[in-house]
C-alpha cells in the first residue's frame, strides 16, 4: 500500500489505502490476489486470492468477453496491520501435469474465500471452479491445518445439484457456515448451510433474488442482521451493487439499494464487490474490498477497499475516497 509509515507493535497504523494504484507487498512485488477475501485469525490477517499472471487471452471460440489468464493457483498474504502485506506464496498452486484436473492452467479458478473451523482445526477454502467456457458451473474446496497452506484439494461438485459460479463463504457467530453462490444461470443466489466439518452443504439451502441475477456475493453481519452486498451479472465489465438485508441468514432477504455514494457510484467506482471485512476489535468497523477488473489484462487488476459508513440511524453507505487512512477512519 502507498505510504506507509509501519510500526509492527501497533495494530492500527499511519498507513493510507489509495484505491486503484498498484499495491506492492513486502518484496516489492504487486499484490496478486483478485476476487479475494481476508480471514482473521489468531492476530494476523490472512488475504487469499487469484493470483492471475501472464497474458490475458480471449479464447477463439468465444461467444461473449470471457477474457481469462491461466490458472497459476490461489495466492495468500499475510498482514497484522492491514497495511503490509507479505506474500506467503501459491497456498493451492495449479496443477499443471494433469489436464483433466480442476486445478490445471486451462481451467478456471475464481473467488476463493477461507475459514477457519475451530472444532476441526482446519482451515477451509471455498472457490468457483469452472472449465474454460464457464459451463461446468461448480464449487471446489480445499483443506489445510495452516493458514499459509498447503491446502489440499479435495474436488469440486455442483452444491445441492445446482449450478455454483459466483461465490463466497460467511461463518456466523454459533459457528455454522454458509455458501453463498450464483446459480441457475447466475440468475439467482443460493444460500446453502454446510455441514458442521464446513465440507459440504447440508441439504438446506434457499433461493433467493429469483431471476435477479446477482453475482460477487460479499457478506456481513452488523448489529443482528446480514448484510449482502453484490454486483449485477455484466462479466468483467462494472455496474450498478446493490445492498440487501435480512433477519435470518437464509432469508427473506430485502433490498435496500446501491450503497456507493460519489463519483461512478452508479458503476460501483469501476469495480465489483468480493468481500466485505470486519476490522478486528472495532465496533461497526468495515471494510468494503472491490476488484477493478482490467479485462485485457486481468493481472493488472487493481483493489478498491472503502470503509463503510454506518449512520446514527444504522443505514450503510460506501462513499468513495480517493484516499484513506486506517487510523483516521477505524479510531
Ligand atoms: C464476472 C464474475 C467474475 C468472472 C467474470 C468472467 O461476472 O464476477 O468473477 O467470473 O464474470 O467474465
């Protein structure tokens, strides 16, 4: 990130989060990780996320702009103050021998999310698999006894006989875990309970946003109540998030609008939503992490993270900022 001034004993540091540069890690290299999430755990922060690299390609046959990079695998960085990010390497690096593999260059591996299982002890990663024309539509997970991997790939599959793209992972706070994923053609939302191991769905899920076709599903959880921000279904291409709230996790759900305030607020800032993080420790501290897809060159993709703004009246905005400070915004 730009313009650190770090301080490793302090949790919360001078450090400022300028959205859409280039953000380099501790090596100097630029964070690789898009369509990603962040697990908190044990005092460090745990960034995981596609690490697209090389050229970017349309392939021939293609009928609508699936631009795509070969899978190299799922990257993980790792940060205690948000701000300096180490790389800790491919945590579930692409499997290049095998061609038939989920996990092979030719696929494709998107939005990958972790959590952690405290009666397991395992740390669970949750991704969109796909075969390169998007047509095998299904979830794939992994397992490590490490935050930093290696993770080990246990296969994909289509959760409760359905379609999965889209997707992400919410543990709520009596531990059980949900899948949220983009079926029937991207056109609705599944919300799927999984099994106590967070391996699989449980059998009960609901379908939500019916024909809505709402994608990039990123959740909360503030005050009692769940939170799902998520995009339209235009490709790599912005359009208009929308914001929606619920009761109970698997719904009803009810729509409240686009949050973004400000400049492009229209077009989500020329971004797409993929994870909505929880600063440790704070009370009603958010942070809104969107992908700027550069679908010529989706390894140049860059990161836009936004602090919720949370009202008096508990009503959630994301106003733009050109430029933040941590300690500034989270006192
Ligand atoms: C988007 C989706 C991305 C990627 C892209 C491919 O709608 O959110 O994760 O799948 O389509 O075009």
């Amino acid at each position: 990130m730009v313009g650190c001034q770090t301080s490793q004993k302090k949790n919360m540091v001078a450090s400022e989060i300028v959205s859409g540069e280039i953000w380099n890690d501790t090596d100097g290299n630029p964070i690789n990780a898009h369509g990603g999430g962040i697990l908190y755990h044990e005092g460090t922060y745990y960034w995981y996320g596609e690490y697209k690299i090389g050229k970017t390609v349309l392939p021939e046959w293609a009928t609508w702009e699936c631009f795509r990079t070969d899978v190299s695998g799922v990257s993980c960085y790792s940060s205690r103050d948000l701000s300096t990010w180490k790389f800790e390497g491919l945590v579930l690096p692409a499997v290049k021998n095998d061609t038939l593999h989920d996990l092979h260059p030719s696929q494709v591996l998107e939005r990958p999310k972790v959590v952690y299982n405290t009666t397991t002890k395992k740390f669970v990663m949750w991704m969109h698999i796909d075969s390169p024309d998007y047509l095998k539509a299904a979830a794939g997970v992994a397992v490590s006894d490490s935050p930093v991997g290696p993770f080990t790939y246990l296969g994909s599959f289509r959760p409760n006989n359905a379609m999965s793209r889209d997707q992400t992972v919410f543990v709520d706070d009596n531990g059980k875990a949900y899948h949220f994923y983009s079926s029937e053609d991207n056109k609705t939302m599944y919300i799927s309970e999984l099994t106590s191991d967070y391996l699989k769905p449980n059998g009960h899920f609901t379908r939500n946003f019916i024909g809505m076709s709402r994608e990039a599903p990123a959740v909360f959880k503030y005050n009692g109540k769940y939170y799902l921000l998520s995009s339209g279904c235009t490709g790599w291409d912005p359009n208009q998030a929308e914001l929606a709230v619920a009761d109970s996790i698997m719904g009803p759900w009810t729509i409240i609008g686009n949050p973004c305030v400000g400049k492009d607020a229209d077009k989500t800032f020329y971004a797409q939503s993929t994870f909505v993080l929880p600063v440790h420790g704070m009370n009603n501290a958010y942070i809104a992490m969107f992908d700027r897809w550069k679908k010529t060159n989706l390894q140049d993709s860059r990161y836009i993270w936004l602090p919720l703004s949370i009202a008096n009246d508990g009503s959630i905005t994301i106003p733009w900022r050109e430029r933040w400070k941590l300690d500034e915004v989270f006192k």
